[in-house]
C-alpha cells in the first residue's frame, strides 16, 4: 500500500518561513520524481517544484528563489523549504510521486495560511 504522509504546514506571517515534509512508503522512492503542488481555494491545482532521481529540479516561476526542493532516498522523504512566505502562497500542498502515468501517488494534504 502506497503511503504519502505530509507534514509541517500552519499559519505563518508574511515573510516567514515552513518546512514541509513528505514520507513515502510502499514505493520504489529512488525511481521517482518527486513533487510538491498546491491548490488555493477556487483554483486548479498547480505545480510548485519536482526533484527528479537524477536530483534535478524544477519550479515555478512564483516560487523561484524562495523555495527549495530536496529528498532523501535513504529516509524516503522529499522536503520543501518555503522562504519569504507571500499571502499568495496560501493554499494546501500536496506531495506527489510519480514514474509513470499509471504508477503515481498523492498524499492527502497539508494546509499552509500566510496571513498577519
């Protein structure tokens, strides 16, 4: 059984920081592309930032600069540091794994608020 597990999220202030954190179980970590999204209230899910096996990473252009992607295949985990929190990074975030387009996973979601 596939297991996304999120955690970290809250209430910070305008330009503050959260760490978030994924564990993965029952897959292959290694062998996939880890990711994080967000879904603000009234809005598509959009993408934030993936981490490819090779370490490789990718972001929006909202967050570039202030946030940072990064995993752990010895521990199974894939972390996201949020930098310079704007109200518009408001939204839950969701942990995604995927390898393919049958085989890909979301963790149930953790809500950030970015309010004074």
């Amino acid at each position: 059984q596939v297991q996304l597990v999120e955690s970290g999220g809250g209430l910070v202030q305008p330009g503050g920081s959260l760490k978030l954190s994924c564990a993965a179980s029952g897959i292959i970590f290694k062998t996939y592309r880890m990711g994080w999204y967000r879904q603000a209230p009234g809005k598509q899910r959009e993408l934030v930032a993936t981490i490819h096996t090779s370490d490789s990473t990718n972001y929006a252009d909202s967050v570039k600069g202030r946030f940072t992607i990064s995993r752990d295949n010895a521990k199974n985990t894939v972390d996201l540091q949020m930098n310079s929190l704007k109200p518009e990074d408001t939204a839950v975030y969701y942990c995604n794994a995927y390898y393919s387009a049958m085989f890909h996973y979301w963790g149930q979601g953790t809500q950030v608020t970015v309010s004074s």
